[in-house]
C-alpha cells in the first residue's frame, strides 16, 4: 500500500463512517478502483476504524463522560432509577445483542458473499430507496420517544449493516425515522449505539489478523488512522447539524445513483 493509497482510504472513511452512505461499501470501491488486494487490508482496516472511534468520543465527550459516570453510580450502587442517562445505556446494551449475535454467526458468510462490487452496488440501491420510505413513514409518525422496544428493533437493523453497501448509521437513523424518533435524537443514538459496534468490529478483526499474515509499514497505517479521525470529526459534525433541518433524501439519491453506476 502506497501513501496515496492510506491518504485516499483514510479520508473516504472518515467520511463515510458516519454520513449515512456506507463507509465499507466505499472501501470496497475505493480498494477495488484503487487495484488493491482488500485481503491484504485487514489490518489498515482495523487502524481506521480506530480513528473513527475517536472521532466519535470526541465529539460526543460530553455524553461519552456521562455515561461513564453512570456506570460508576450504578456499580457503586448509588444510581437513580429515573438517571437518563443509565436508561441511554440500557438503550445502548439493548441495541447492540443483534449485533453480536448476527457477527458471531454470520461475519465469515457476510465477508466471503457480500464483500464484492457487485453486491455493494445492488445494497447501496436498496438502501437508498429504504431511506426514502423511512422519510415517508417519518412524516406520518414523527416526535416518539426512545423506548427499549424501539432501541431493540433499531440494533436489529444495525446487525444488518456488517453487510457492505449497508450504512450503519443511515439505516439505525432510517430504523429510528420508521418509529417517529425525531432525527437529531435517531442520530445521537447511532452514533453513541456505534461505539461498541466499531469497537467490536476492530476487535474481531484484529484477532484474526494472525492468520492472515499479512503486514503494512507504520506509515501507511498512521496515516489512515490520522486521516479517518480528522474527517471522522468533520463528517459528525456536518451530519448533525444537516439532520436539523434536513432529511436523508440527498443521500438517498447517491446512493441509489452510485448504486447503478457500479453496473454501468
């Protein structure tokens, strides 16, 4: 992997990790545009992720602190009942079982199917038109509150997004949407659901890195890392201030052409 290769997919998934458009999606068409093996990446894979995980605690380290503080009253045992934000990590921990499972069972399938240009198109064209029923259904539905139902049905589709063309927080944003979750809160709940998710997508990854045998020089993975995070942080913050006043048909629209621009 050349410089120019970490720069090109560090910031592509910066970017894309957290606007609603599939960042591995995008680094299957970036590695396979740019005439890289995606075997040999797993590890660069790893690295960038890292650097979106930080981007997310950074720009959530009011709630990431909260939340920690929570889960030191509720092991001290000195935690109220009606603490928002001990309900948030219940939310989070409810969210996240589909995930785990459907990872467990089904990474390997998921990796060796679906993680082709081919299919990455043909699921960013599904999705795109799933997020314009989500805005659809939204209209009708909107201003309900989270509840723990509602957080399990949104991890569901989570556990959907290990597959490639997928976006992880377009379709928990498009999950809250369907159930009346105003936007804003739908995405401040996906990013927040998302940090164990990338977390344990690194993780696994990482412990299978051994058998892959492959390796990439320091600077490569520095890099990636850097970039991802700093774009990662950029991209947050566009998305959240965007779903203020807009909706996801924009993305919808992109992806559904990037979809079938794959089988032009």
């Amino acid at each position: 992997m050349e410089f120019s290769d970490s720069l090109i997919l560090g910031i592509l998934q910066g970017i894309t990790e957290f606007l609603p458009v599939s960042s591995s999606g995008h680094l299957v068409l970036g590695e396979y545009y740019l005439g890289l093996n995606v075997e040999t990446l797993k590890s660069f894979d790893v690295v960038v992720h890292l650097g979106t995980l930080l981007a997310i605690l950074v720009y959530f380290k009011k709630d990431v602190w909260e939340i920690l503080k929570a889960l030191g009253r509720l092991f001290c045992r000195k935690f109220e009942k009606k603490d928002p934000y001990l309900k948030l990590i219940l939310f989070i921990v409810i969210g996240t079982v589909p995930a785990v499972i459907f990872a467990i069972l089904g990474e390997k399938w998921i990796d060796n199917t679906f993680r082709n240009v081919k299919a990455v198109g043909i699921w960013m064209f599904i999705v795109g038109i799933i997020y314009l029923i989500g805005e659809f259904a939204y209209k009708r539905r909107k201003n309900h509150k989270m509840n723990y139902r509602k957080a399990f049905v949104i991890g569901m589709v989570q556990a959907l997004a290990l597959i490639p063309g997928v976006s992880r927080s377009g379709s928990t944003i498009t999950a809250g949407l369907f159930q009346g979750i105003e936007r804003s809160s739908a995405a401040r709940f996906s990013f927040l659901l998302g940090i164990p998710a990338i977390v344990g997508a690194g993780l696994f990854t990482a412990v299978n890195l051994p058998e892959n045998g492959i390796e990439i020089s320091i600077i490569p993975l520095f890099t990636g890392f850097f970039t991802s995070f700093i774009f990662g942080l950029l991209s947050v913050a566009f998305l959240m201030r965007f779903l203020k006043r807009n909706s996801l048909i924009v993305f919808s629209i992109y992806l559904i052409a990037l979809g079938i621009s794959v089988f032009v």
